[in-house]
C-alpha cells in the first residue's frame, strides 16, 4: 500500500485525477487502449469533474463501474447515471461506456452478461465505507465469501447487502486484482481510523483489509482530511 496524504480535498482530487490520466494514456500508448473502472456514490464527482477534462484520446478509453445498484439507468441511485452525468462530459463524451445493470428484471441474466463484456482495468478507482466495504463487497452479506476469494473464475457476481439499499452487481476482489493499478480515494479521520484497522490484519469484517494486505496489484491510497 502506498499512502498519499493530501492537506485538503482540491489537492487530492487534482493529484488523483493527473495520476489516472497519466495511467490511461500510457495503456493508450502502449496498447491502443486504456480500460478505467470508477465507484460510484457522491465523493468521487469532483474527481469526476477534474477528469473529465483530461487531455488523452478519450476515444480509446473504455469506462466501466467497479458496482452498480440493481435499478434502472434513469434511477436517482444509478451509479450509470452519475457517471454519465459527471465523467462522460466534454471530452470524456467520447469514451466508451461499459454500464452494468440493463436488465433490471433479472440480475442473474445481467451478472451473466456482465461477465461477458469484462475487461480487466488499468486503473480501478475504489472508495470505502465506514464499515469497511468497498466495491460492493459488503462485510456479513451471504456472497462475501465469493466475492473476496481470489480464485473465483467469474469477475461479476450479485450481492445483496444487509445495511444499503438495492441488490448490488460488484466487481469481485480476483477481478479487482487483475487491475493495473488499484486507487482507494478516502477522505476524513474517521476513514483514516477504518484504514488504520484494517490495515493491522486481514478481516472479513473489513472487507478492505484483503486488498491492503495482497501483493499482487499495486494499491494507491489518496486521503486527505
């Protein structure tokens, strides 16, 4: 884990969003591609914003969410529609976007078809709970054993979460690992504390903690207070 501390949120924001685009354009450069998985939830919009306006080849970049609710794209909770609303502006509007949750009838079928369409990410931008979850992986929920098992063939699996509204489509922890570059975006003392714990030991009540314990994929955490 790597810890970059920020003195307040505009310098964080403008630190993550230039590291992000360095990313893209050099999986651009190198490939002719660049894949960004993005959380959803109100932090990341700033962030969103300051990205948007990135100078690289939009054109070539495919945007996809680490989670979604289970509800239709128009839904004040879809993660889709805050993204759309906020990142795929200006010159970010000719990315490519990868959205989850289009058959809102049937989340099997959707998972399944999710799978389908998966591309590992160069950079998968996280955020974190209070109670330690991130993606979609929440602590007590009966698929956490799946989505933390860094074996587990399918990148996509449902989660129906015991505290949050709406069943969830996540991203699971072995998908996550197959990132180039994994990015937790946290603000506040109360989330350093939550960091803090679950960086003394692996968890599964602190979901976060399998990732800041793995070795696999390089880990950035931007803080600032």
């Amino acid at each position: 884990m790597n810890f970059l501390e920020f003195s307040d949120s505009e310098q964080q924001v403008a630190a993550l969003a230039r590291a992000v685009a360095d990313r893209l354009s050099a999986a651009i450069a190198s490939r002719g591609a660049a894949v960004l998985a993005v959380s959803g939830g109100k932090s990341p919009i700033p962030f969103f914003h300051q990205l948007a306006g990135a100078d690289l080849d939009w054109s070539r970049v495919a945007v996809t969410l680490v989670d979604e609710r289970f509800v239709p794209a128009d839904h004040a909770d879809s993660n889709a529609a805050l993204v759309r609303a906020h990142l795929l502006t200006g010159r970010a509007a000719a990315a490519r976007f990868l959205r989850l949750a289009r058959a809102v009838d049937d989340i099997a079928a959707e998972v399944a078809a999710d799978c389908a369409q998966y591309q590992p990410a160069d950079v998968a931008i996280l955020g974190m709970g209070e109670d330690g979850h991130t993606a979609s992986l929440f602590p007590g929920t009966a698929e956490l054993a799946a989505g933390l098992d860094p074996a587990n063939p399918q990148p996509y699996l449902a989660v129906t979460p015991l505290t949050a509204p709406h069943q969830r489509i996540s991203l699971s922890y072995a998908a996550l690992l197959q990132s180039g570059l994994l990015i937790l975006s946290i603000q506040g003392e109360s989330k350093r504390k939550v960091l803090e714990r679950a960086a003394a030991r692996i968890d599964d009540a602190l979901p976060i903690s399998h990732f800041l314990a793995q070795d696999r994929v390089s880990l950035d955490v931007y803080w600032s207070a």
